[in-house]
C-alpha cells in the first residue's frame, strides 16, 4: 500500500483535519523510543544491534549479518502511523532495497512502503495514508549486486505533525542549503591543480506563520518539547518533492510570537542537519 | 573510489585509539570473577574495573591493543566505503600536529607531536561495554563517553594512536595512515573538550624512560683495597641479575670481571683508570661497552635493549644496508659506565657518524640514514605544476655554516669529561681555508665534534666525519619552505626533491634547478595542503664511485656517479677536479 503522493491530494492528520499533501511534515513521533516497544531482529554482528536504532544517533548502525534483514517492531497496542523515517543508512551504497509492512497480528502483513530502493543514501521519508496497527515489518532486500545488507542509523515510525499552511516565498528547502567548506589550490605560475570539499550538512529556516493559538497548543507545542533534545525529519512539500528531506535537529529555543488579532501566533527556527 | 587526485575530493581525518581490552568473558572460565563475590558489578573487560587480575588477558600494550575506538569530523556524509562502515564517533574537533624535523647535525632531530581535541558527549556504553544489555543501568543519562572512559582506563599512556587521513569513499587501508602512542588525555574540560596528546615513538628513548646500561642494585659486600682481586656482591644473591663476566664502574674504577654466584674475580683499573681503594656499599654498576661494534649494530641494540619501541619498528636490513653502503668502517668501541639516557647516546652515535634519525609516522619505522650524495633522480617540483602559490619561502642560516671541523677522538677516561678537550688524547682539525679568506666569508666557523667512541684507530673515519661535514656545510645554507597540494603528498621526510623555481637561478639570473632534501612535512590541512621544509642538498666536490677495472679512460663526461682515479697532480687529464674518497 505504498503511497504516492500527488498535488492537490488531501491527506487526513493526526489534528482530526485535513491538509493538503504539500503541506510540510514534520516527523518526530516515534514509536521505536516508547518503552512499551519491542524489536526483534534478525541476526545482527557485535556493535549493530538493533537498540543503535533508538538513540537518534546517525552514526550508531543496525545491521543485519545476512539476508534475510528484518526488523520486527511490537508497539504492544494498535497505534496511528502515517510516516517511517530512514536517516544515515547505506541503503544505496550497499544496493539493499526498503520495504514497510503492517499487520494487526503479526501474522497477515500488508505493505505501507513497497520496496524501494533510494538513488543516495540521503534521508528518507515516507508518507503515507494512516494506518492503524500493533506490528509493523522493516525488511531489506539485496537489490543488483549487493551482498550485505545496509546499515541504519535511525529509524522513525510514527505519526507526523502536518502544518496548516504550505512554504512558499523565501524558503530554502534543505536539500538546496548545503553548509560546504570548498578549498581550492593554485600553484605559484596561477595553475589550477585541485580543491577539496568538506560536506558539513545542511541547514534550512522555516517560518509560519497565521498558526491558530489553539493549534500551536494542542500539537505544535510537543514537537517544540521534542526538538529541545532529539531531532526530527522534515520535508517541505511532501507531494511534489519527496525527496528533498532533511533529518536534522534545533541548536535554540522554539519561541512563538502571538501576531495581528484573532489570537493567531507565528514562529521560526532552524535546521541542521544532514540532507544529502 | 576516491584519492588525492580526484577533483572534488573530499577529505575526511579518522582518528583511532587502541584500548586495552581482555581477552575474556566475565565470570566464564578461566575468569572467576562473579557478582557478589568479587565486585557488585560486572567489569568492562579493562584493567582498572577487573575482579580478577590474575587472569586478566590482553595483548602487550603499544601496537597490538584489542579495542580500536575510531573518531571523525561531524559532517553530512560519515558513511566510508561499502562495508566498512562501524561505530566512528562523529566528535572529532581538530587535529594539530608538530611534526618531526630531521637534525642532520644532531642527528636525532625533534620528536613529532599531535594534539587531539576531540567532543565529550552522552554515550550508553554499547562499544565499549560487553555486557549493556544485562547490566541494567541507564547508561546515555549516566556519566558522559570520556568521563566514565577515563575512569575505567587510567592506563593509557602507551598505547597506540592513529591518524588516517584519506578521502570520502576510501579504504581505510588505503588512507594515510600516521601512528604515535599516547603520552596525556586531559579533560573534560568546561567547554566539554577532551585533548589528547601523543608523541612518535623515539620519545620512548628520553632519559625520563629510557637508560644504558640499566642500573645495577649490587653493591660491595666489604671494603676492598686497591689489590684485592676479588670482591664479594650484596645483598646476597644479587649476583644472579649481573652477567657471568663484563664490565663495571665501582667509585671512579673501572674494572673488567667473572662471576660465580655473587662472588666476582676482577681485573682492576681498566680504562685507564687507577685501581683504588673501594668502600663497602659502593655501586657495582655494570657498564654497556662497544667494542669495534658496527654502528648500525649499536644502534639497533640501544633501542631493543633498553627502550619500548617494538623491533618490528626498526628496519635493521635496511639500517645494514645504509652501513655497509655509507658508513662501512664506522665501528664503534667506547664504554658507558653509568645509566645515561638513550636519547644522549643515540644523538653522540649519530653525530659521530654523520648520520641522523626519525620517525617515519606512516611507515611506522624509525628510518636511519648517512649523509651521501642522492642515489637517484630526485622528483622535480616546479612553480606550474606543484609549488603552491605564495607558499615558498628562502631563509639564510648562516650559523649553520662551516669552515672548520675539530674531531677531538680517543678518550683517556670513559668515567668523566667526556666532553672536555683535556679528556682526548687526540685532535684533527680540518679547515676550508678559502671560505675563510677575505675574497670569500673572511671569517672562521667552528664545529667541534667530541667522538667518545672512537680511538687511536679510527683516523679513517675522522677524515671521513670531518669532510662530509664540510662538504654539506661549506656554505650559508638557505632553508626553504613550501606548500604542496595532496596529490603530492607522497614526499615524505628525507627525500630529496629537486626545486624549480624563480628564486633559484644561476650568476646569469638563469633558473637553476637545486636539489633539496625536506627535513620538515606538515599536512596543515589533512588531505588538502601539506607544508615543507627542506635543506640544500648539495655536495661540494664530485663525489662517485670507484670504477671497476677495465673501464673506458676518463673523458670529461663520464657515466654518472662513475669515479675515476685522478692524476699524480690531483687533477683529471683535462684538469677537472678530481674526486675524493670520503
């Protein structure tokens, strides 16, 4: 049940409303941390247990010895999911494909992201109708050549947090704001004889604005506590450019303004992260 | 897969510190270990938290630890090549080096250092704790990584770090890789920073840990008079950690003797020290004595013997093979006769023999070589294709100049004023005098050479000592310095390079090439700009080798490096200068 998404889909949130699919998610809630969830794995070498999965670290790994790589995650009750989250995996350069499954018995499952296999090892963000499920199914397979299954640093699946409005003028999507150090070198007679590139991540600043009070209390706020200590997938426009996702976290405070009449709030903050 | 030529590179500095770590698994057989019993918690498999040291197991510390714990930069792509990917840190904040410099007059040359700083951080132990999942414990809101590291592995100092400066997509094996031990880790600090610092491996030969001969702890049992042809060791039984015969120092005696339990027949007054009376108490100290001993010999003895730096470190084939090529009649013959630090022997070795030492952090080998003439093409640097612009730089060193060289050689006493002229029985001086004269510098320069361990048979080697000196430093020196770009990094210290630039030009103000030996490399900027610098590597005269019999006359353009032997006059038949045995 892999969904694609398209412009001008509506796509019911976990506010009880409905937003359009280019409405900018962001993905912190997570079923992986709760302490009522259990994870089974398949074989995993020492140092790639499947616990590197939960400490939001990138660079801690699960990784399966072998195919068959499976992640079994057991919330202990049905939950609402409309998200997974993949962030520094390998998943291209170790050519393994991705699929999601759900079942309400952890017999019968059905597929939420159908086997899919990146273009990059960037982060990734799938989103989808919610489903509502106790178990949920991570399974690599070898895509071409590939012999070892990929690493991942961090897994989300949850629900997500849909804002009311779109971005639109002066906003960077975080795929586009590289944070580069670019180091050329030139030789004493003015040739050009190399450079260096460091990657350092990405970055983007996101602005809302016309945010009812009452919305900002009711869902906004938790993401606000969250962000104080873990970071977060975000993806700007979901149905046009799935793709342009960053996994990244808050570095200041999340402070709200209350703006103009009808108790309406704005707010502001940045990401870094990685992207790419 | 990526390298320093590849346009667009990326560099990335992996920083790995190998702790130590046991072999075993707590509590299983053979460790007896339990909770309860011998502690309330299980151990982290390292020395300090062990419950049962008896049979604590890991691999000799230095170069072959158990546990590598791999650091880096933050960065957006941390992933290295396809299955490769492990636990690496992404806390490394900066890595400065002072590398180590070549001292081709002393010998020994400055110790490379790095100063790691590196992140602390919140951590829940699952690298370096075995046991995580059953130890039941908050371990990310406990403690922070370095704090509780610290703790549980206060016996760092030692123990081997790397650095491996390679490139996004590399192999580890195939990245740069320089290797030192860990001599401090200071922090936590208020900016929650950890500072590592950690030297090459020749810092094992200071006199703080290292000492030839090792002390002796057997003193005389009695009192002996200036005859007495025997005396007796104490405490009793010590005689067992002496050699059954050598020699030793008692007071300001030498003497040679046998042993038999802790009884020793002597031979007084060795050395051209007089037999005296001794006291009861006094020190028996052995003495280290070179004997018409090969010099590479001696060096390799000096560090095997009595430092911590592992023989595999030590290329004693290649060290033989630059003996018997440069420095084939340097043999040595001296006494040590009290605990002196490795380092001062090593640098009175190599300064006697013209020759120097260091550490070559990526070969991981103490490389040893004689001052000579370059063996072959050196590789050419030019301002189009590697000086980095802006970069060079010629500094005079007239100090270093010489016009004349004193070898004072022979000692009459190995006991004292080993660097006192009075101490000798002989003296050669060699001069320069044109260098000295009006038309030229119109000024004397002086070095003076103590050659302990020389003697009356070695006026060979002093001519030899004496003229290599002047023919490397005849004249003002320029030391030059210069960037390259990494694709060039392959240059390591001791090469020599042939320089090509504006500076250098001949009388006519045509470019001259130069050749230059580097003393100096500092990769400034991992992966990116590397920063050297380099002495003159000149030569004067026309040095080569004896050709065979048989060979064709001399014709004024002979094979290179072919050397025939002159005129009754000095000259060659078309009056070129002729060569010089050195």
């Amino acid at each position: 049940m892999s969904l694609v998404l398209s412009s001008g889909m509506l796509l019911s949130a976990a506010d009880g409303l409905t937003y359009p699919a280019k409405n900018p998610r962001i993905g912190y809630h997570n079923l992986l941390t709760a302490a009522t969830t259990i994870l089974t794995s398949t074989t995993v070498p020492p140092g790639m247990e499947k616990e590197n999965l939960t400490d939001y670290f990138s660079w801690t790994y699960w990784r399966s010895a072998n195919y068959p790589a499976t992640l079994t995650i057991d919330a202990g009750s049905a939950q609402d999911v409309d998200y997974v989250g993949i962030a520094g995996h390998t998943l291209f350069s170790d050519q393994s494909s991705v699929k999601v499954e759900y079942s309400t018995n952890a017999t019968t499952w059905t597929e939420c992201v159908s086997p899919f296999y990146p273009a990059s090892n960037a982060p990734l963000m799938f989103i989808f109708s919610a489903v509502t499920a106790r178990y949920f199914r991570v399974t690599l397979a070898a895509v071409g050549g590939g012999t070892l299954p990929a690493a991942i640093g961090v897994l989300n699946i949850g629900q997500t947090l849909v804002i009311p409005h779109s971005l639109y003028v002066g906003h960077t999507p975080i795929t586009m704001r590289k944070i580069t150090d670019i180091r050329p070198n030139k030789t004493e007679a003015g040739q050009w004889i190399g450079r260096s590139v460091i990657r350092r991540g990405n970055s983007a600043s996101v602005e809302l604005t016309h945010l009812s009070a009452d919305w900002y209390r009711s869902n906004f706020q938790e993401f606000v506590d969250h962000a104080i200590n873990y970071p977060y997938f975000f993806s700007w426009r979901p149905d046009e450019y799935p793709r342009e996702v960053g996994f990244g976290w808050t570095d200041e405070d999340i402070i709200p303004q209350l703006t103009g009449p009808g108790d309406m709030m704005s707010v502001s903050f940045e990401i870094t992260g990685i992207a790419q | 897969m990526s390298d320093e030529s590849t346009l667009g590179r990326e560099p990335i500095t992996i920083v790995e510190l190998d702790q130590d770590f046991c072999t075993r698994e707590y509590g299983l057989s053979p460790c007896t270990a339990a909770i309860g019993v011998t502690g309330s918690f299980k151990c982290y498999n390292t020395r300090k938290t062990c419950q049962d040291s008896a049979n604590y197991s890991v691999d000799s510390h230095g170069f072959t630890n158990s546990l590598t714990i791999s650091f880096t930069q933050p960065r957006a792509n941390l992933q290295a090549a396809p299955g490769e990917i492990g636990t690496l840190f992404p806390t490394l904040i900066d890595v400065s080096s002072r590398p180590s410099e070549i001292n081709i007059e002393d010998g020994l040359g400055t110790r490379a250092s790095v100063t790691i700083t590196l992140r602390d951080h919140p951590y829940h132990d699952r690298y370096v704790d075995p046991y995580w999942q059953t130890r039941g414990i908050d371990a990310i809101n406990l403690g922070t990584f370095w704090s509780k590291w610290l703790r549980r592995n206060p016996y760092y100092q030692g123990r081997a770090i790397r650095i491996r400066d390679g490139y996004i997509g590399q192999l580890l094996g195939d990245m740069r890789t320089r290797h030192y031990v860990i001599e401090n880790i200071e922090g936590p600090n208020a900016s929650g920073e950890i500072r590592i610092t950690a030297k090459d491996p020749l810092k094992m030969t200071d006199g703080d840990r290292a000492v030839a001969p090792l002390p002796s702890s057997g003193s005389l049992l009695a009192d002996i008079n200036a005859a007495a042809v025997s005396a007796t060791l104490a405490p009793t039984g010590i005689g067992s950690t002496y050699p059954a015969s050598g020699t030793a120092r008692v007071g300001e005696e030498l003497v040679t003797f046998a042993r038999s339990g802790d009884v020793l027949t002597l031979v007084r007054g060795q050395g051209n020290t007089t037999a005296e009376d001794q006291e009861a108490g006094s020190t028996v100290q052995v003495c280290l004595v070179y004997q018409d001993e090969a010099i590479a010999d001696a060096l390799y003895d000096l560090l095997v013997g009595y430092t911590d730096i592992p023989a595999t470190s030590l290329p004693k084939t290649d060290w033989d093979e630059t003996a018997l090529t440069w420095l084939a009649s340097f043999n040595l013959t001296g006494v040590i006769t009290q605990p002196t630090s490795v380092k001062k022997i090593l640098t009175e070795l190599l300064q006697t023999s013209m020759s120097y030492m260091w550490w070559d952090e990526v070969a991981q080998e103490v490389k040893w070589d004689a001052i000579h003439p370059p063996l072959q093409t050196p590789q050419e640097l030019n301002e189009d294709q590697h000086l980095i612009q802006n970069s060079i730089a010629f500094t005079a060193k007239p100090e270093d100049r010489v016009s004349q060289v004193w070898v004072y050689f022979a000692p009459i006493l190995q006991t004292k004023d080993l660097d006192k002229p009075s101490n000798y029985k002989r003296l050669r001086v060699y001069a320069d005098t044109d260098a000295e004269s009006v038309q030229e510098y119109g000024q004397k320069s002086i070095r003076i050479i103590y050659a302990r361990f020389f003697d009356e048979t070695n006026d060979g080697e002093v001519i030899a000592l004496a003229a290599r000196t002047l023919a490397r430093n005849r004249d003002t020196p320029r030391i030059a310095a210069f960037s390259l770009d990494a694709k060039d990094r392959a240059i390591m210290p001791g090469d020599v390079v042939e320089l090509i630039t504006r500076d250098l030009i001949d009388e006519n103000g045509y470019p001259e090439s130069q050749q230059y030996q580097i003393i100096r490399r500092d990769e400034t900027e991992a992966g990116h700009l590397v920063q050297y610098v380099a002495l003159p590597y000149t030569f004067l005269y026309r040095y080569a080798y004896v050709m065979p019999d048989g060979s064709a006359d001399y014709d004024g353009d002979p094979p290179d490096r072919a050397g025939y032997i002159s005129q009754n006059d000095g000259t060659m038949i078309n009056d070129d200068d002729a060569y010089r045995i050195i």
